[in-house]
C-alpha cells in the first residue's frame, strides 16, 4: 500500500499529560513507518512531560495562538495565499458558517489556516487532525484554501459538544473520521453523508510501558486503622469526572470502613475540590498528587487497592469517550469503580470486569466502593477479568494497523 510522503498533523496543544494516548499515536505511526510534522494550536502548559513525547521525532511548529500577537505573521500568511485558487472557496465557508458563529474563535481559525497553509511543512501531502471541533475547522479551511486532503481523529468532548451542522460540513469534506467509542461512532455515523465516512478505533495501550504486575496486593478489608484501603483516581480535576460525587459517596461510606484516597492530576477544579473535602470532613484522608508523568503513575497503580472515577455528563454536553486511565489501571488488574457514561460499559460489564452505576448516584457510588473495599476476593477476581479483556482487545497496535489502512488510502 502507496503511504503519504509526510502528513501533518494537527493538534489543539502539545506536548500534554492529559493526551498520553495522542503521543503514544503518534509514535505508533513512526515506527509504522510514517514521517511527521506536528503543528499546534497551543503551546505547551504543563510543567512534565510523559517519557514517549520524548522519543517521538517529529519536529513540532506552533500556529499563533491569538491572532492580535502575533499580526505581522498572519498577515504575511494572508498576503501568500489570497492569490490560491482555493481562497475564494474557503471565503466562501467562513462566511456560511460565520452567521452560525458569530465569535472571535471563527475568525481565528480562519487565520490559524492561512498561516498553516502558507507555512506548510515540505514534503508533507496530508492533513490530519486530532479533535472534530477547533483543530478540524481549521484544517477544513486548510484543506479549501490548499486544496490538500485531510482526515480526523474524533474523540469525546470535541464530539459531543459540537453543533450538528459543524460536525455534518466536517464530515462532508474530510476523506474519513475516525473515533474511538461506539457511542462516539454511532453519532457521527448519523450525521455522516455517506456509509463508511466514519471508523471505530480503540485507542488501546502500549502494554511493554504497562506490563503486568506480577506482585500480590494484600487482602485490605478496611477493617484495620493501620492499615487502611488505598483508593486512587487519575484524572484532571474537571466537572465532567464528577470528583464532587465521588468525595460524597466516600463521605457516605460506612464509619468502620478504613480507607485512603490519592488523586493524581491537575484542573481547575482542584481548590474547589479540595475544600469541598475539608465541608465533608474526609481531607485528612485524603493525598492530591497534583499532575505526575506516566512511571509515577504506574507505581500508584501497581500499590493502590481499588481505582474509581465518576464520570457524568456536564450541563454543555461534554463527557469523556473511554478514559485512558480505566484501562491503565486495568492493565495492572486494578478493578474500577466508575460509571456508565460513553465507552466505559464498552470495556466494563457491570459484576464481570468492574463494578458500574449511573452518572451522580452518591448513594449507588458509596455502596458500589463499600461492596468493592469490603471484599479483596471481589476485587482480585474482577480486577483480572478487567486485564484480560485489556489485553486482549485494547493493544494500541491494532489502531496503529487501521489508521495505518486509513492513511494508505489517503492519496
């Protein structure tokens, strides 16, 4: 099969803690053979990064963040491209869709394009990128003005929160889409203007970064004071994790009940969290690590009891897909706690691989993490069930072979 010469792709922020699953992409796409060049939307924010942004080779370049700082830049683009054939077309979208959105974020992205386009890496004839919202518009519009393909990788949020008519005009002009949940899939699937526009691909893990824990957990019943459940959650500190519920239904748990909670991750969230915690009266039980790279991670994984993560979804429509970290933590035979929002039912099955209940049920959450405290035969039994599944269907390889069938057709 014929492969692009290099594509381009596009990203809304990189390097970032909270998009492992990204760079892990991208470095899968490598070794698969494929030359890339990375442009982002936003530079960089977090003070760490995961040992595999390190080993992936791709140059990086970053758009003008806001238009205003950096107008010498957008205008020299602007002056290099009005003279394509494809300026009038693109014209012509932005001012479809402008009506529609009528927003400074509109214009920007149309700026973002013209800059990308007339700054286009060489060699590169493809287009792609991470995110059917922001990132997507601007490589639609790069794709008008350059007359260059382009294909998407969908997610989550970017899915659920966008407008219809967005998300048809995308998947009209992309040359495929393809997400990573089934609920993600069947959306797009029904705005799609053709069968076949849209691809189901798990993101999966690279199991040798998560071999298997081949240590003895001990048979923690919370019974004990000295030594209590040692509960985790990875995950940034954002509405749609629905933290705010899961320290109340560990604030319900029964008093004789002994137990730990580490959180490891940033957000915005956190203050509000952290005192939220202080009003339940659990802070003293509770450790918030702040944001970690990927060994540290694992470490708290392989020396942790139960994982739970409460995900609902918010006000505006955004939820989570399949979190990456349920299936981190699966791939150390941690059993999850979670909730039935998106993918996770597509890798969890409620009393056989993890224990499931509806979105903001405090009294369904407490008594689900009761049951699983409780009882470390429970939690050994299931947790394995959940690594056996892991290992067995969610091996980043196989995305790496359908996006690698995907771009071969991109020509």
């Amino acid at each position: 099969m014929l492969k692009p010469k290099k594509i381009t792709v596009l990203l809304k922020g990189y390097p970032r803690l909270s998009e492992t699953f990204i760079a892990q992409e991208l470095l899968g796409l490598e070794r698969a053979g494929f030359a890339l060049e990375l442009v982002a939307m936003r530079r960089p924010t977090d003070k760490k990064r995961h040992p595999v942004h390190d080993e992936i080779q791709a140059p990086v370049h970053y758009l003008p963040e806001y238009l205003h700082e950096e107008p010498f830049r957008v205008l020299k683009a602007l002056w290099r491209v009005k003279s394509l054939p494809g300026f009038r077309t693109v014209m012509a979208q932005f001012f479809k869709d402008l009506p529609r959105d009528l927003s400074r974020n509109r214009f920007r992205r149309l700026g973002q394009a013209m800059v990308l386009v007339a700054e286009w890496p060489d060699q590169s004839d493809w287009l792609h990128a991470h995110f059917i919202h922001t990132p997507a518009s601007v490589a639609f519009y790069a794709s008008l003005l350059s007359g260059r393909g382009f294909s998407v990788s969908a997610h989550a949020k970017d899915i659920w929160t966008s407008k219809d008519w967005d998300l048809a005009d995308k998947l009209a002009h992309a040359a495929w889409v393809v997400t990573c949940t089934k609920v993600g899939f069947d959306r797009l699937s029904a705005l799609a203007d053709r069968p076949g526009r849209v691809h189901l691909s798990y993101h999966g893990l690279d199991l040798d970064r998560f071999p298997p824990f081949d240590g003895q957990r001990p048979a923690r019943d919370g019974t004990d004071p000295a030594d209590p459940i040692q509960l985790l959650s990875v995950g940034r500190a954002v509405k749609k994790k629905g933290y705010d519920t899961l320290l109340k239904a560990l604030a319900a748990l029964p008093a004789m009940l002994n137990w730990r909670f580490t959180h490891i991750g940033g957000g915005d969230e956190l203050s509000r969290l952290k005192a939220l915690a202080s009003e339940l009266a659990i802070a003293d039980r509770i450790t918030w690590k702040g944001a970690m790279d990927q060994r540290d991670v694992l470490t708290h994984y392989r020396e942790s009891d139960l994982f739970a993560l409460a995900c609902r979804i918010t006000a505006d429509g955004d939820r989570d897909g399949l979190p990456n970290v349920l299936v981190e933590a699966a791939s150390q035979g941690l059993m999850p706690v979670s909730t039935t929002v998106s993918g996770i039912s597509e890798l969890f099955v409620d009393g056989e691989n993890g224990l499931l209940v509806e979105p903001d049920d405090v009294a369904a959450l407490a008594s689900a993490l009761a049951r699983a405290m409780s009882d470390p035969d429970l939690r050994t039994r299931l947790g394995a069930a959940a690594e056996q599944r892991v290992r067995r269907d969610f091996d980043y390889r196989n995305s790496i072979r359908d996006l690698t069938v995907l771009f071969s057709r991109s020509q």
